[in-house]
C-alpha cells in the first residue's frame, strides 16, 4: 500500500452515467491483484472531505484505470479531470480474488459491479479459464460487454435481473466457480442460487469505505463464525468474501 500522487493520463467518457479514468502509476501497477481497490480524492481538493473508493477496472502496463459511475458530486466532479491533472490516491487496498486455473468460471455482474470484474476476467483468461459472463443493469446506460445482458427496463438484452439468466445457465452447464458483483439485494440473492447448485461463490462487497485500512469500522459486516458470526470489515478483510460467508440479512 503506497499514498503517492499520480497524473491522469485520460478520461473517457462511456455514456452520460460511466467514464474510465486512466492513471500513470509504474510504482504500483505490478502490485495489483483483481479485486483490489483505491481510495482516491483530487490532489489539493478538500471536498468532499472521505475519499472515494474505487475499484480497479484494468491494469495496463504501468496504467491503471478506474470505471467510475457518477452519482453524487465527488464522482461528478471526477468526471471532469483531464490529462495530467493529478489524484492523490491510496492502494492498492483490500485482499483479491482466487485465481484458479483450468475451470469453468461464471462472472455476474450489476451496474458499476461490472469493474473490478473486467480485470479479473483478463486474469482469468490468461490462466487457462474458461469464462462466461452475465451483466446486468436499470437500462443502456449501466450495460457493458458480456455474453448475456439483463436490464431492468428491457432496453438492452432480455428484460428482468440477471438471477433469471443465473439459474437458466446453471441448470445447462456445471461451473466450478461464480465471482459477483453488483447491489447488495443482487448478490444475496445470487448467493442463494448458487448455494441451491452447489456451486462455491466469491462476491466483492460494495459497503462505503471511509479510510479503506480498517480503522474506522463504518464498512462493518456481519460474517458467519461457527454458530455464531462476527463482523468483519469490508476494506481490510475484504472486499473479497466466499458468499456463504455473508449473513444477508444483517
């Protein structure tokens, strides 16, 4: 983990919600796993005051790029940079996702999800894997390339969630591994599909992490332990966490 300035080397704008931020970073590329994240923030700018943090999409080389959905006015305000304005960034943070090789691997995705499965997809692939990916979002704007799309409002892809196109693949094909990303309601229930075919799951959390190193605890959740459970934080045990693992409903 480093805090280091870095410059934007472009930003590319996807549609009106999603744009790519790309970074020259040579002092951290190469220790980035897929699943890790940063906490960034504009260099020089005290608002807002937390950082954001920002899963890594793709690693380059020696850049690193972030997909980022605007939502309020610190990503509003990310999405304006331009070349060689600079980010004051911390990471990489968080652990990754296991890397098999050999396997049938199915990525499922929603909305801003879909980032921090792009580069383990790419990872993945170079490992030998073979790889089918379902996204899914509210309408064109949160759709991306996959082999199967789902929006809520039938504008791209079939119409409904993707836990529809989950189960209708699983009960076709025997994968040895999902990996999920997306809204909480999404992977819980995705969690319980793969859970009914017997199939080892790993989800990214998305809770809002603050200082991304585990001191605040405002990223808490609760984690089954024997009988009981603990909770565990997001930014430091996590973002990665086998989806059996999870207590849902706390």
């Amino acid at each position: 983990m480093k805090n280091i300035l870095v410059k934007i080397i472009e930003n590319i704008k996807l549609n009106d919600d999603y744009f790519l931020l790309w970074i020259h970073a040579p002092e951290i590329s190469k220790s980035i796993s897929s699943g890790q994240f940063f906490e960034i923030k504009i260099a020089g700018n005290n608002f807002p005051l937390l950082r954001k943090p920002i899963s890594v999409f793709e690693v380059k080389n020696e850049n690193v790029g972030f997909m980022i959905k605007k939502i309020g006015r610190g990503t509003e305000n990310f999405s304006h940079l331009k070349k060689n304005d600079v980010l004051d960034i911390i990471g990489p943070l968080g652990n990754s996702f296991e890397l098999p090789s050999q396997k049938e691997v199915l990525l499922i995705s929603g909305g801003i999800g879909y980032a921090p499965l792009h580069n383990l997809k790419k990872e993945l692939l170079s490992n030998n894997n073979n790889v089918t990916w379902i996204h899914g979002g509210r309408s064109t704007n949160d759709i991306f390339s996959s082999d199967f799309t789902f929006t809520d409002d039938g504008s791209s892809g079939q119409k409904g969630f993707v836990t529809i196109g989950m189960e209708e693949i699983l009960l076709k094909k025997k994968f040895d591994l999902i990996y999920c990303c997306g809204p909480k309601i999404m992977m819980k229930k995705c969690s319980e599909i793969a859970k009914k075919f017997h199939t080892k799951m790993f989800v990214s959390l998305e809770e809002y992490m603050a200082c991304g190193i585990g001191v605040c605890h405002g990223c808490a959740v609760a984690i089954k332990k024997n009988d009981s459970f603990t909770y565990k934080t997001v930014c430091k045990d996590g973002p990665i966490f086998n989806s059996n693992e999870v207590i849902w409903n706390e």
